[in-house]
C-alpha cells in the first residue's frame, strides 16, 4: 500500500507541477518524508525531482505561448544566486526549523491565494 500511495503522489507532483507552476515540489517533499527520509534530504531530493519536471512544464507554457523568455531574464540571476545560496545554507539549517518555515510559508501562500 505504502508504494501505491508514494506512486500517486509522485503523479499528482507531475501534474500540479504543471497546473500551478512548480508548487508540485511541496508533494514530493512530503512524498519523500513520507518514505522516511529526512527534511533537508526531502528538500534537496525534491529539487532534483522538479527540475525535469519543471523543464517540462516550461516547454509546454513556450510552447502555448503562456511565456516569453524574456520576460524571466529579470528574474533568472538572483533565483540563480539564491538557489546556490538556499544549497550551501540547507545542511546548516536545523531540520526542526526548517519543517517550521516551510509549513509557515505554504500556509501564508495558501492564504493568499484564498483570499485573492
């Protein structure tokens, strides 16, 4: 039973990746710490899942013209930055803590959205 629900949250990352942009990333990590792996290797792990993911949903956006890839330029150095900075500072974090903010940022963006 345990792989038949991680096979359909590995699906349901697939396709909520796509719907909502990359927010299929909260499915795997909670995938992942379902099958007992810690919260900073969920993350990181859950990176390495949605990157193909992502690209994927991007070719589809271009693809339908949703996109122009220009308008990302502005956006695509500092994400850069901080992606390397997110990845020296992830094994230095306290997974108590982490789990922590994560839960308080999908809650407040969750609001947000609810309330848009």
């Amino acid at each position: 039973m345990k792989k038949v629900i991680s096979y359909t949250l590995s699906f349901l990352t697939g396709v909520i990746n796509i719907i909502a942009g990359s927010c299929g990333g909260i499915i795997a990590v909670e995938n992942l710490k379902y099958n007992n792996i810690d919260s900073a290797n969920a993350h990181a792990t859950a990176i390495a899942v949605i990157l193909p993911l992502t690209i994927i949903s991007a070719a589809v956006y271009i693809y339908r013209g949703d996109v122009k890839i220009s308008d990302s330029y502005v956006y695509l150095l500092p994400g850069l930055i901080g992606s390397a900075a997110g990845a020296y500072l992830l094994p230095k974090i306290p997974e108590k803590f982490l789990s922590k903010a994560f839960s308080v940022f999908i809650i407040y963006a969750g609001v947000k959205m609810f309330l848009k």
